[in-house]
C-alpha cells in the first residue's frame, strides 16, 4: 500500500520534470528558430494579423463591461467613504495593474490560444508539418515561430486596448449615468496613476502572459497526438494551463512589483 | 554510384515492436521501384527512414553517396532538398490556394523573381493538368485533383528522388489511371529515380521497373513485375490474386473460437 504510494508518487514526480525539461527544450528550440522571421517578418505580422484581429471584438467589449462593472461597484463602496471622486484613479489602477493584463490573457487563452493550438495540432494530423520537413523547411521556423512572436506582440497592445476601454466604461457609468464629476474623475486618474509603477508594471506582465500562454499554446499544437481525439485534449490543455499559468504569474509578478 | 538509394542490413523498431528486420534494398537511378506489402508491413516506415524523419537502430540509409541517418540536422535538410514526397493525402496547405501551394518550396529554397516562379508554378500545374485549378484552395477540389497539386509540389524543385505514399489509395480508377501514368511520365521526364509504396497491384505492376514484397518487416520477394506474376511463393500469390486466406491469415491470431466459446473437442 505504501510502496505503491511511494512508486505513484515517485513515477508523477519522474513525469513531471521530464515534462518541464521537454518543454524547457521546446521554448529554446523556438528560440533558436526565431532570427529566420528577421529576414521575412510577413510571417509574423500575417500572424500578429491572424491572432491580434480576430481576439479584437471580444478584448474589446470584455473591456468595456469589465470597465461597466468597475464604475458601479467602485462608485457604491467609494460613496460609502464620501470619495467617489477616486472613482476614476480606482477604475484605472485596477485596470492598469491587474485587470487589463490578466483578463485580456484570460480571454487570448480561450479565443487565440486554442485556435492556435487547434490550428498547429491539425497541421500535424494532416501531415502538413511532415509534408514542410520532407521539403527541407523547419516547421519551427515557418509555422511554430512566427506564430510565437506574434502572440507575444499581440498581448501587450490588447491588454492596453481593454484597458483603455475599461476606463471609458468606467466613466460612462460613473460620469455620465452616475453623475460623478468629470474633471474629479479625469484629474484624480491623471495624479494617481504612475506611468513607471502602475502602466510599465502592467505593460510587463502583459508581456509576459504573451510570452506564456503562446508557448502554451504553439507548444500543445506542436506535441499533440495527430488524432481527432488528440487535438481536442491539446486545444483542453492549453486553455487550462494557460490560464492557471497567467493566475500563478499574476501572483508571482505582483509580489515581485508592488510589494 | 548506380544505386541512388542503398539500405543495408537496416533494423528499426518502434519501442519493443519491431518493425523492419534486416532489411538491405537497392534503388538504382532513373528507375520506378515499388516497395509493395499488407498494411503494417512497414512500407511507410522506410520511406521517412530514407527521408530521415526516423532513425535506425542499426544500419544505414545511403542516399546518394551520404549515410541518412549519421547526418547533421542542416546537412539533412540540404540532402532533403534533392527529394520530393508526395504523402498518402496529399498534405496540402489548407491555407493557401493550389498555386501558393506549388510555390512553397520554390519560395522557401530559391529567390526567383515572382514572374519566374508563376511560370514555374504554371508549368508543373501543367504537367498534371491542374492549371486551370491553380486559384483554386485544396477544399474546392476532389482527393485525386489533390494527390495531383501534391504531385505537382513534389517536382517542383526537380528533385532527384521522388517518393510515393500510397499514391493509389482511395482513387477511383480514372484518377488512379491518371496518377499512375504520371508517376511513371514525370519519372522519365525528370530523370529521377521513384520510390512507391502502394498495395495496389495492377497500378503498380504496369509502371515499376522493379518490385520488392514486405512482409512484417522483412523482404520476402522481390523481382521484375513479370517475375512477381510468375511467382510460385506463396505470400506473392496471395498478395498478387488478392486471395483470402493464406500466409496472411483470415483471422486475427489469438484464442480458437472453440475456446472462446468454452467447447470441448471430442476425440
């Protein structure tokens, strides 16, 4: 009973490293792989168009709600204390800081993400990455690659997106339903909001989310069986390890940045 | 050298499974050479050795004068860029048009002007009778136009070895005519030298030079078509007159029925 305990714990803990080494391998072979895309950056922006473009609506109007519900529920606790005219420094920091870059790669995960991962995964059930192989091109310089950068490049400017969006659903609710005033809302933002501490900061974690859940990704498509059945338990993984993956960095990256 | 392609002494398993077992076949230049055998006999597994997308566990892969499998990924990809691969479906680019497809490799190996690839492009779209189609995206034509673009992408660098996955399978006969016949054209025309892995016997038989018969692994005829027809050994006639039962057995090995079913024989 304990043997076998010790033998289950012992063959997981074997599996996992083994993973996180094969994985570590992977993210330096993209690396490796990644000077080619100098030469024709239209892979990349073909992607950056691929990817960014079609997460665009649903950044955008996640955005706006999130903004919606920020300006409601901060206008009801900040009334409590007489302060709602730090509605608007409320509404941008949560946004800036935490919300912007966490939802926005949340949200990646679930639309870009998996298509990626679909995308690659059937590539392979197809044998169109043998078919690249059999004609002397590396499919992690043509295929997985710029399919990276782009993800990385894509991150940062929707997070910046849905946080601009948040902040004017923010002052729709607060300003124009609610009836706070404007130039509290505007100046208190523009005093409280650091653009090293607060704007940087949530520009790196955006960058790094990218960094993250794109590899998930192009990773999950790349080493998924090339079976029906496999492709859907890859795109499955991807979405789960990505967004427990940008949960667990949050908490990492905050503690390092604002503690 | 006048073999392109020489295997000698070749063993490869996956795991504990063996697959091919001393396996030594030669390729000679210019020639249609079918590698023929059931389903999982391992005539798939020795196309992507000499393709290099799988290694040995002892033996070599010589392709024109350099050992497969002891190359350098980059010396590899160059060693690649002297052989086409047309794969059991086709493997197209789903994402790009019947032209764009032709193009790939002509894009991502040479920097010929755009005016000279479409010549290109159109040429071997010609050569299998699929110009017409060239704007056309591999979801708007059938599996056997597609097995033709596939074709047309494998010629497209004039490689010097070509193989052939399966080229038949799942064919009506007009395609499958069509097809053969162009394996056989292009074969000439290019003056390189075929590799086809196929089941299928009348195809087959009327466009190679010469035949080798897989079974588990290991080869167990080989000679001219005509000899193949002549044959007396037995897995070739069953194989050739496609006949039920034989060395390839009917029935999946394991248990009897009489077992299965808890009967006891009567002495």
């Amino acid at each position: 009973m304990i043997a076998g305990l010790v033998r289950a714990v012992g063959r997981g803990t074997r599996e996992s490293l083994s993973n996180i080494g094969f994985a570590t391998r992977a993210f330096f072979a993209i690396l490796r792989a990644s000077p080619g895309i100098l030469r024709r950056p239209r892979l990349v922006t073909d992607q950056i168009h691929f990817i960014g473009n079609y997460s665009l609506v649903i950044i955008a109007v996640s955005g706006l709600f999130v903004g919606f519900v920020l300006g409601l529920q901060g206008y009801y606790t900040l009334n409590k204390y007489g302060s709602e005219q730090a509605l608007g420094l409320l509404v941008a920091l949560s946004l800036t800081r935490e919300l912007g870059p966490v939802v926005t790669a949340l949200l990646f995960a679930g639309r870009a993400g998996t298509s990626l991962t679909a995308e690659i995964g059937l590539m392979k059930a197809g044998e169109q990455l043998s078919a690249m192989e059999m004609m002397a091109v590396d499919p992690l310089r043509r295929v997985i690659a710029p399919r990276f950068w782009a993800g990385v490049v894509a991150m940062p400017i929707l997070a910046a997106i849905f946080s601009a969006l948040g902040v004017m659903g923010g002052y729709i609710v607060g300003v124009q339903l609610i009836g706070v005033d404007a130039g509290a809302f505007w100046s208190q933002m523009q005093a409280g909001v650091d653009v090293w501490q607060d704007i940087a900061n949530g520009i790196i974690k955006s960058v790094v989310f990218g960094f993250a859940v794109t590899f998930v990704a192009v990773f999950q498509g790349y080493e998924a069986r090339p079976t029906p059945e496999g492709v859907a338990r890859a795109t499955t993984r991807t979405v789960v390890i990505a967004s427990l993956g940008v949960l667990g960095l949050d908490f990492l990256l905050t503690a390092l940045m604002f503690s | 050298m006048p073999n392109l392609v020489e295997i000698r002494d070749l063993h490869f398993s996956y795991g504990d499974r063996p697959i091919l077992s001393g396996l030594r076949m030669d390729f000679p230049r210019g020639k249609v050479v079918a590698v023929m055998g059931g389903s999982g006999s391992g005539k798939t597994t020795i196309l992507r050795l000499i393709g290099g997308q799988l290694h040995p566990q002892a033996g070599t892969v010589n392709v024109d004068g350099r050992i497969v499998n002891t190359l350098a990924l980059r010396e590899l990809y160059a060693l690649r860029r002297k052989m086409g691969m047309l794969f059991q479906h086709g493997a197209l680019f789903t994402d790009l048009t019947v032209f764009e497809n032709v193009a790939f490799p002509l894009r991502e190996h040479t920097s010929l002007p755009e005016e000279l690839i479409r010549s290109l492009v159109l040429m071997k779209l010609q050569a299998v009778g699929l110009r017409n189609a060239a704007q056309l995206k591999p979801s708007e034509i059938s599996g056997g136009m597609a097995r033709r673009v596939a074709l047309a992408r494998a010629i497209a660098l004039d490689p010097e070895l070509i193989m052939y996955d399966e080229p038949f399978a799942g064919l009506d006969p007009i395609s499958m005519g069509v097809t053969a016949n162009l394996i056989r054209r292009l074969n000439d025309a290019l003056g390189s030298t075929s590799i086809l892995v196929s089941h299928d016997v009348n195809e087959s038989f009327a466009i190679a030079d010469y035949v080798y018969f897989l079974s588990q692994g290991a080869i167990v005829a080989q000679g001219t078509p005509a000899d193949m027809m002549a044959s007396g050994d037995p897995y070739v006639r069953q194989f050739v007159h496609a006949e039920a039962d034989g060395p390839v057995p009917f029935h999946y090995p394991g248990r009897s029925l009489a077992d299965d079913l808890g009967l006891e024989l009567q002495s």
